[in-house]
C-alpha cells in the first residue's frame, strides 16, 4: 500500500509532513516523497511565478497518481491539499483526514472516509484499509437511484462442490457516499472459490455494501442458475426510497 500525505507546506507546515511520513515509514508503510525533487516552501508569493507554480501542480498530481491512500493533514488546511484530497476521492480512492486540533474548514474533511485525532487511530485506519474491496466516491450530484446489474458472478456450492453462477443486481438511493462500479468486479470475483450458499451471498454483499455507503434505501438480488430444476432468486431490502 502506498500513502501520500498533503496538507499545509509553508509555515513550517512542511515539517509536520516529513515528520508523519517519517512515522509512517518506521511502521512499515511506502510513502510516497513528494518533495524528494523539489522543496518549494521557501516560495513565499506565487504571483509571479507561474512557470513554477505549473510545474508544482503537474507533478503534485502526478504523484498522487501512485498513491493507494491519500492522507489530508487537516486541521492547517491547504488549498493545493484540498483539490488534491477531492480529485483523490473521485476516483474511489480513500482520503484519510488527519486532524490532531480543531479542524476549521469543512472543506478538508468534506472528502475524506476516515477522521483521525492521533497516530494510534491513523494506524488502525489504515490497517482496516487493506480489507475494502468496495471503493467509494462523494456524492455531489444529490438524491438519484442507482442499479447496477453483475452478470458473472460465480461461487461454490457448498453441498456440490460445484460452481454456482447468478446474476447480481444492486439498487440503491445513495446518501454522502456512492459504489464507484468498477471496483465491484474485484469484489465480486473474491467470491469465486469460496463455499457459500444463496443466502449468505446476498446477504454478505448486503452488508458490505450498507458498512461502506450507508444507502438510503438498498436493494441486493441474486438470480442464481438453475439447480435440481429450481431456480432461485433472493432479495434482500432495507431503508426507504423517500419518493424517488
């Protein structure tokens, strides 16, 4: 898993930053350096430096590119920081706001699926990172309904032992979070070689998906091939679609 943090760079800002990626190191994480060719603090107006200011931006996007975990120190907000949290976040990717004060700004924590207040919450954040399948992006675009349909998917019957094969399909109102669809692919392939029944199926993507968006309203369907001329379809709902 690669991190890279953002936050503040002027104002000493930049120390706080070598110091987390520092701790984050010595605690087996690859962080990504993004001041290793080029340390721009000392810059204090920017006005007249486009040419500079141009080259900053290509590369601090750039580098975020490389990153699995973005972590936003967010209690100094930064401009550059933020848009580099929000665009992050777009692409289903985690933003990780960490605040040790008060955080002032909405914005710094507007985009971010965890908050954490010091380092031991930061590690165990980060330790749960590597279990989520499911990626996930703000809501900006208010109430709607979605449905996703999942033609491929395929388990392990459990009394069989033979491959079971369905159709999966996935309605629901979103709240603040949304499925960023293609990564359901991965999730639903680390079903393949596992022994599981219908139920426990549609049951378990259920639950994911409740535990990582908090829907409004979530509606999960599994229309399994047929076995023993039976063919079976189970559903399972909760939440209210609220006039949509």
């Amino acid at each position: 898993m690669k991190l890279i943090i953002c936050g503040a760079v002027g104002y000493g800002g930049i120390e706080r930053i070598r110091d987390l990626q520092e701790f984050l190191r010595e605690n087996g994480y690859e962080v990504i350096d993004q001041f290793r060719d080029a340390d721009y603090s000392y810059v204090e107006d920017f006005r007249d430096r486009a040419e500079l200011s141009r080259k900053i931006i290509e590369r601090d996007l750039k580098r975020i590119e490389d990153a699995d975990v973005l972590i936003l120190i967010a209690d100094s907000p930064s401009f550059g920081a933020s848009i580099e949290a929000f665009l992050f976040s777009m692409k289903g990717r985690t933003v990780i706001a960490y605040a040790e004060n008060p955080a002032r700004s909405p914005w710094s924590l507007a985009f971010a699926r965890r908050i954490c207040r010091n380092r031991e919450e930061l590690l165990k954040a980060l330790k749960e990172m590597g279990k989520e399948e499911i990626r996930t992006i703000p809501n900006i675009w208010g109430e709607h309904e979605a449905e996703f349909i999942y033609e491929n998917f395929g388990c392990i019957c459990p009394v069989t032992g033979r491959e079971d094969r369905a159709r999966i399909t996935i309605r629901y109102v979103p709240d603040e979070w949304l499925i960023e669809y293609e990564s359901l692919d991965r999730y639903f392939r680390s079903f393949q070689n596992r022994e599981i029944h219908h139920e426990a199926v549609v049951s378990e993507i259920f639950s994911e998906i409740s535990k990582r968006i908090s829907p409004r309203y979530l509606e999960v369907a599994g229309e399994f091939e047929e076995r023993s001329g039976v063919r079976a379809r189970i559903i399972k709902r909760g939440g209210q679609k609220n006039g949509i």
